[in-house]
C-alpha cells in the first residue's frame, strides 16, 4: 500500500542512500523468490546494491526460524527479515 501512495506522489519514497549500510540477514526457506524479490526493492528504495545475507530456514518450524534468528544476531546483523515468498524455478 505504501509504494502505492508513493507511485501516486501522495508519500515521500526515502532519500538514496550513499553511506555505510547496517548488515542485512534475511531469513526464509532455501529456493524462495523472496530473496530475489527482497533484494531487488532493496536496491531499488536505496538505490545501491546491499550485501543481503541468506539464511535458510524452515518457515513452518519455529526451531529452524530461532535458529535462523540467533545465527542473524551472532553474525553482527543489524536488521533482520523473515520472509516467506513462492518456489523459484
């Protein structure tokens, strides 16, 4: 709903970022588009490439995603996604 608003002018998209990025760990299962999809609004919100690190996990097991969790945490992440998105081909 907020890109549309921003596609229509009604919401400011946030400024290009061109400084240090905080670490990203994006947690979801292994084969899911939403690393592409993840990725890819990523760059094209802050308009430079993020280093994005994937760690795989199993969405409908809650030890696998706590897992998922406290390996992001310990490798320094500062933002942490847990997404769920279709098979890639």
């Amino acid at each position: 709903m907020e890109l549309d608003a921003a596609a229509a002018g009604r919401l400011a998209l946030p400024p290009k970022v061109t400084g240090h990025l905080t670490p990203v760990a994006l947690t979801t299962s292994e084969g899911s588009e939403a690393v592409a999809d993840f990725s890819g609004q990523l760059e094209d919100t802050i308009g430079t490439r993020v280093q994005v690190e994937l760690i795989p996990v199993g969405l409908y097991d809650k030890e696998s995603i706590a897992d998922g969790l406290h390996r992001a945490q310990v490798g320094g992440a500062g933002v942490v996604v847990l997404a769920c998105g279709g098979l890639a081909d």
